[in-house]
C-alpha cells in the first residue's frame, strides 16, 4: 500500500497572504501567494500542494528558484540554488479554472428576472484548496491567511472573516479580509455575487446572517432563528466563545453535498438552509435544523480543534452528526430527534457495518483518492451512535465536561482519537479508552444471542456478518464491551460467553437503542411478539433486530414476518419508518409477481387503522408525528392499490395548477401516484413542466423523484436522456440515479445507461464522494445470480482507489440480497399464502 507523502513536516507555514481575482466570463482566475514558513531542515527543495495550477513564477527569500508540478499526489516542487533552511517567504504567482465540478473554485447559476446570474464560491474540503493556490493542503498545516479579492463592482463578497477595506479600481473592488484564526486549509472560503441577507445578534454579540440569492431572501428568517438559538446554545454547552466576530449562511444554488463548516461562513444547498412556510415539508424543516446544528459544531469541534489526519475524519463528523440530534432536542425537544437518529443514523450504521467490506471508524488513508470514499455511513454514522453509547456511559455531565475540557486544551491545534478519550478519561475518571477502542479500532459490531433459562439468560456474543458466505469464511475473535441495561441498571458485558441473572424485560436490554449490536432471541421471539413492547424503541428494536438476523440466515424469514403482522396497532412514526422499509426490502428482493401481491394487501392491512384515522387532510395544529406519518401510510396505501387513496391523490393532482396547490408535505404522495396511476403522457408533461419551471430546490427534488418513478419504458428512457442535459444540476445526479436504480420498471434500463454513460459519470462525478455511491446503488438493487456476473464484469476492471470500496461493498450487498433471496424465497410465498394478521 503506498502512503501519502506529507508535506508539513519539510515546510510549516505559518502566514498566507492571498490574492486571487476571478473572472466569471472566461472561468479563470489569477493569483498570487506569500507564504511565510519555517524550513526545519536544510534543503535545496520545498514542496507544496498545487493541483491543476498554471505556475507563472515563484521566488524565494526574493531569489527567482525552478518549480515543477507533477500530477502524482499534486506536488509543486520549488528548487533553490542554494540550501534554504529556517524562515523562509515564498512568493508564487499562478493561474488557475474555474469549473462546474463544485470544487475549488466554482459557478452557482441562477436566474433573476429573467436573466443568467452566476455566485461564485468554493468547496476545499477535503483536499481542493491546492487546485485554488499553492499550499500545504493537510489537515494539520494550520495558519492564518490573509485573504484579498479581487470582484466586480456592486456584488456582496463574502469570505471567513469581515472585510478589513475596500477599494475600488476601475470596474473591479479589491477586499482584504481581516486575518483569520490560526487554521487548517480545508475550511477557507469564499463566495461573492448578487446575495441578499437577513441578520440577527446573538447574545455573546456575534453576528449571525443569513444569505440567499435576492429573491430567496425572505426564506432565511427560520434558520436565521435557529442558528442564533443554536449559537448561543454552543457557546453556553462547549464553554467556549464563538471563535470569530461574525457568523454567515449561504444557500448556494449549485452544492456538492449537504453543507460545508467553512469557518464563518457555513455554505448550504439550498434545500438544507431555506424555509418558505408554504412550500417547505416539514420533514425539510427538520432537516435544516438538523444541518445548522451540524455545521455549527463544527466551528468548535472540527475548526477549533481539527483532526490530525484524515484517518480520524470520524472525530469531526462523527461529533457533529451525534450533536445534531442535541441541538435538534433542544428548540424542539417534541420533534424527538433521538427517535430520528436511531432510524436514520444509527440503522444505517448497522447496515453498512455488517458487511465483510466494511471498516473500523479510525481508518488507515493510504492514498489521497481515498479520503473523499471515508466521508461515509461509518465515519458519519457509527461514529455518531458510537459517541451516544459513550454519553450514555458517562452521563451528560462528566461527558459535556470532558468535551469543554478537549476543546480547550487543544484549540488552534490538531489531536488524534486518543486524545478525546484522555480528557474524557481525566474528567470522569472513568476508563473511556478501554470502552471505546474496540468499537472505534475493529470493524463490525456483534449479535449477542440472549438465552433464558430458570432463572438466569445466558449471553454469546460473536461478530455480526449479514452474509452467510462471509460468516462461513471469516472467524472473527472480537469481543466487543458491549452495555446492556439490566432492570434499570448499566452492566458492560465484555466476554465471548457470560450469564445474568433474569431481568424483568429482555427487550429492555438494549433499552433507546443506544447500544450497537443485535439481539438475538431465538425461539424466545415467539413469546415476545405475542405482547410487544411499550416502549416504541423496543418495538422499533425487536423488529429491525429480527429482520436483519432474517437477512443474515439467523432467523427464518416467516419467523420476522410473524412479528411484523403484529404491527397493525402501531401508531409510532419510526416504528412505521422501519416497517414500510422493510417492505419496499422484501418486494425488492424476492422480486416476484405473488410475493407483490400479497405484500400489497398486507401493507394496506397493516396501514388501516392510520390511514382511517390521519385520512388525507391535515388537521388543525395536529400533531408533529401525525403530519409527518401521513404521508408515510398514503404511500403505504397506495403502493397496497386501496384505490380510495389512489384516486384521491389524482384527483389532486389533476385539480392542481402548480405544486404549491398541493399541501407542502404530501406533494411526494400526489406525485408518485400520479406517475403510477395517472395518464401517462399528460401526467409526465405536467411533471416536467412543473420540473422545469420550479423555483425551490425541494419541488425540483420531489418532481425529479417522480419523473423517475413511471412504468412505461419509453417514459423511462426519457428520464433517464435528462439526466445529462443541463435540466438536471450536476449536484442532483445522484439523486436521479438512485432514484431511477429504485424504480422496479427502470432498473434494467438505469444498469445500461449507467454501464453506457459511465465516462459521463466519470467526467462529471470523478472528483466527488458521489461517485463511489455510483456502485452501491447498483449492489443494493438487484439480487441474482445473473446480476452479479453482470456487476463483476463491469467494476472488477473499475477498482481505482477512489472507488475499490464501493465496489466492494456493492458487490457484497448484492450477493448477500441473493444468497436472502434463494434461502427464503419459498417460504416467504408460503408464509404470504397464509398471511395472518393480528
Ligand atoms: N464537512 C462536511 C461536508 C463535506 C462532506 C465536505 C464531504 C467534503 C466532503 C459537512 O460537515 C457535512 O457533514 N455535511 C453533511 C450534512 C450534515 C448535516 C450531515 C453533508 O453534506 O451531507
Ligand atoms: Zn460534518
């Protein structure tokens, strides 16, 4: 495995002074830096990141030396005559493009009026700040810069800190912004264009403002609440003042991923910052304070205190993504975001982890290609549920403690894992380490089979592989300190095999399913379906738990279906979350006419007594969770056929001249049943019209959705010619793929278009994370034998570094989605042929 070379320890820069002056018209930019630097050891070379630059000069210590920039791991070698050593200031002057690809530096179009506008802004992390100017692009080369950009007159020019002065020079302004904090490249930015903003003071006196393109700008106030709550939340939670005077929003119309933690300037797409009351969903809403809590942790955790490598990505985002849910319960404690978390972040985590082609949450990068593929479920997911069993385990206050406590010790600097655990350990005495290694150094979680005898249960614990395949093959000795909560108390259960005495509830062992493992019961399931839970996480629990020791050859499968007919009384929306998951699974997998069939009925028996009583119209002020599980069970009914509903959702349809006709949170619903149901031709027109024309991001995502959604082939090979025409933004392409990969009627036709457009793919999705979901998407589809020739046939040539993973992890899903599907095919018919409901 080759490593890549780090550049910080022969050059340590301290200062940049940076200049750059982009010209939209001809997508180029020009710029120059002066970096001030220590070179430890004499040396008559000095290298630097610069990737895709055009260098026109360079000078050291005022002395003209040779440069070459090679392409291999982006290195700019500067060569002096003689031996450098010491202070050392470095002036280059260099040129660079601007391109589409929603890195370095990129274009955002809009309209306005009519008319063609474009912002220009930037996305450095993980490693693009090289393809914008020369620097020592590594987590761990902290420094301050000072920044000076050149722009057309009459535009907001936005960068981390406030404008330090502007001067005008013909068309052009020049800012310099005021120095910012000692920090690490990844989180410098820009972004400058016709914006307009709304702005607020926190309490500490930092400024919050909130931007969008002009005529978005009434769409900011709901952050711009949120973020001034969440702010002084932060302040008051890590101790720590907020780190700059000032704090800026941007809902950029063009962005790679969610949001980007920028040091005082977070940058969002646009359906992760705006709310317009009437068209925004709600479970938008959440998400956008979910994404302002996430990106505003970061400002401490992550930009204060930055990891060392990538390796320990995970401490970054793995905090933020447990926080989220924090700073969620705090302005919305009745949204029960910890209810959200376990049916999104920590099942995920589950899912990925019980692959073979998974990896530990502290993870070797051996090659830079690599880091963006590590910006996935594990880091994000695992890491986060990995941190709520460690705040289970220590208790908020020795937990917040050591947290303030980190946090001070190492701000303006870079730590490793080890260190979060040390000052974890010295605040609450207790042996966070010893707890947390395994979880965060070993891959994979474990399946504690749990069985009860007279008077005690007896407890095995062994690695959890959901491919048969992979569990005959691999032994793993692992044993995992594993937290179960025993009639009210905590035990660590850290031994292959042990005994307890009998607790009252076994289904209240893993009690808020916080910790990350499976429970299997055996035949003692039997008894536990008979009366489930009170508890709504223990009945979200014992149900993911049996379905995916189902898909993993632990359980039969009719054994999973028996409980799952037991939640026709069920009114909790996460429980719902999982049991219309789980369907759409099955259908999916076992791929047959009947199966459908008796899938459909099923669902719409088990959706009645909701459907009955949520109905299609919402109702005054109701309930947060009944407005978000309506549509839910309309989409449960109407997959079910109940043609109430699905004539329901046309005549809606029909009656609505635009989207905004249609109630925010169940225009998904109308949508899908109109691509279903409706008249083909004219409901496909109106789709893309309405498409076409939309004004908000989250219309655009839904309508994309739907188009993507139809049966009729030639309707599929329409959608699928649009996603490389300029009518889908290349920040939505993934959506569209995976969409259309979902589409049962589309699958086969997505497969040849990905197989024939993958150049396409490549050009346009290369240097994003995006791409490596590319071959999971097409993994998780299908599950046959012939698909999986077809899948080797085409990656094994395809395993760049960037991608290897994905790939692997693809083929993996597949094959165990087969193997499922060949076990139990049979008896899922029979089961479904009897098909009882209680
Ligand atoms: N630091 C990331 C953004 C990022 C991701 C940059 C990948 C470069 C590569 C940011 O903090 C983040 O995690 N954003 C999430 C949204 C968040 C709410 C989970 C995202 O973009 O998906
Ligand atoms: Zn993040």
């Amino acid at each position: 495995m080759k490593n890549v070379p780090r550049l910080l320890e022969q050059f340590t820069p301290k200062h940049y002074d940076l200049f750059l002056a982009p010209d939209r018209e001809a997508s180029v930019f020009n710029g120059k830096v002066v970096v001030t630097a220590d070179i430890p050891k004499p040396t008559t070379a000095v290298k630097l990141h610069a990737k895709g630059l055009n260098i026109k000069a360079a000078i050291i210590n005022g002395q003209p030396v040779g440069s070459s920039l090679a392409e291999k791991n982006d290195e700019l070698t500067l060569t002096a005559k003689e031996k450098l050593r010491g202070k050392a200031i470095i002036e280059i002057e260099f040129a660079g493009k601007i391109t589409e690809h929603m890195h370095g530096i990129y274009p955002c179009n809009f309209e306005l009026n009519g008319k063609k506008k474009q912002l220009l802004a930037t996305q450095f992390e993980s490693h693009h700040a090289r393809e914008v100017f020369p620097c020592i692009d590594e987590p761990a080369a902290k420094a301050t810069f000072d920044l000076t950009l050149t722009t057309p007159v009459g535009e907001t020019v936005l960068a981390n800190t406030p404008p330090r002065s502007q001067k005008k020079i013909g068309d052009s302004v020049v800012t310099s912004f005021e120095t910012t904090p000692i920090m690490s490249t990844y989180l410098l930015a820009f972004v400058y264009g016709e914006m307009r903003s709304k702005e607020k003071k926190a309490k500490s006196g930092v400024l919050v403002r909130a931007w969008a393109i002009p005529d978005k700008v009434s769409q900011v106030d709901f952050a711009l609440d949120c973020a001034v709550k969440i702010l002084e939340h932060f302040e008051d939670y890590f101790r720590i003042p907020f780190p700059l005077p000032r704090c800026d929003f941007v809902a950029l119309p063009d962005f790679a991923s969610g949001a980007m933690e920028n040091w005082g300037l977070i940058t969002f797409r646009e359906v992760a910052l705006l709310v317009d009351e009437k068209n925004t969903s709600l479970d938008t809403k959440q998400e956008v304070v979910r994404v302002i809590g996430h990106e505003l942790a970061h400002q401490w955790f992550g930009n204060l205190v930055t990891m060392e490598w990538w390796d320990d990505l995970w401490l970054n985002e793995g905090f933020a993504s447990w926080i989220e849910a924090f700073a969620v319960d705090l302005l919305f404690p009745e949204w029960r975001p910890w209810e959200n978390f376990v049916s999104t972040r920590y099942m995920s985590a589950l899912s990925l982890d019980a692959l073979e082609h998974t990896h530990p949450v502290q993870v070797p990068v051996p090659d830079p290609e690599e880091i963006r593929t590590i910006f996935d479920s594990i880091s994000y997911n695992k890491g986060s549920s990995v941190i709520r069993m460690l705040h289970a385990y220590l208790g908020p206050e020795d937990f917040q403690k050591g947290l303030t406590h980190y946090l001070k010790q190492h701000s303006y600097k870079n730590t490793t894992t080890n260190d979060l655990w040390s000052a974890l350990e010295q605040t609450s005495g207790k042996p966070v380490r010893k707890f947390m290694s395994v979880w965060t150094e070993q891959p994979g979680f474990p399946v504690v089979t749990v069985a009860p005898r007279q008077e005690q249960i007896e407890l095995e614990q062994t690695r959890y592989f959901i491919n048969p395949r992979v569990q005959k093959k691999k032994r793993d000795a692992t044993v995992w300190p594993v937290p179960l909560r025993v009639n009210g108390d905590d035990i660590l259960f850290d031994k292959k095999k042990g005994a307890l005495s009998k607790p009252d509830s076994l289904t209240a062992l893993n009690t808020g399913a916080t910790g990350l493992y499976l429970l299997n019961f055996g035949d003692t399931l039997d008894g536990l379906a008979v009366r489930l839970p009170e508890n709504q996480l223990e009945r979200w629990t014992l149900l993911h738990n049996s379905f995916q020791l189902a898909k993993g050859s632990f359980l039969s499968t009719d054994k999973a279906l028996d409980l799952l007919s037991r939640y026709s009384q069920e009114d909790n929306l996460i429980v719902w979350e999982l049991i219309s998951s789980q369907i759409g699974h099955m259908v999916r997998v076992f791929e047959d006419k009947e199966i459908r069939r008796a899938f459909r009925k099923l669902s719409v028996r088990l959706a009645r007594k909701q459907l009955d009583r949520l109905g299609w119209d919402p109702k005054k002020d109701e309930d947060h969770f009944d407005q978000l599980l309506r549509p839910l069970i309309l989409g449960l009914a109407a997959f079910g056929r109940e043609e109430t509903v699905i004539a329901d959702g046309l005549r809606r349809f029909e009656a609505a001249k635009s989207p905004s006709d249609i109630d925010a949170d169940l225009r998904s619903v109308v949508f899908s049943i109109a691509a279903r149901h409706g008249e083909e031709s004219s409901a496909y027109r109106k789709l893309l019209g309405w498409y076409r024309s939309a004004r908000s991001a989250e219309d655009r995502e839904i309508l994309g959705g739907a188009l993507t959604d139809f049966k009729q082939p030639e309707l599929v090979e329409k959608s699928l010619a649009l996603i490389t025409t300029k009518d889908v933004r290349l920040q939505d392409i993934g959506q569209w793929v995976s969409g259309s990969f979902a589409n049962r009627h589309a699958k086969q036709a997505t497969w040849l278009w990905l197989k024939k457009n993958w150049s396409w793919v490549e050009d346009k999705l290369g240097q994003d994370m995006m791409m490596s979901y590319f071959p999971i998407f097409v993994g998780r589809t299908f599950a046959t034998q012939e698909m999986l020739k077809e899948y080797d046939a085409f990656f094994s040539k395809r395993k760049t570094p960037g991608l290897a993973r994905g790939i692997a992890q693809g083929r993996e899903t597949l094959e165990w989605q087969m193997l499922w599907r060949e076990r139990d095919i049979e008896s899922v018919q029979r089961w479904l042929g009897l098909s009882p409901l209680y």
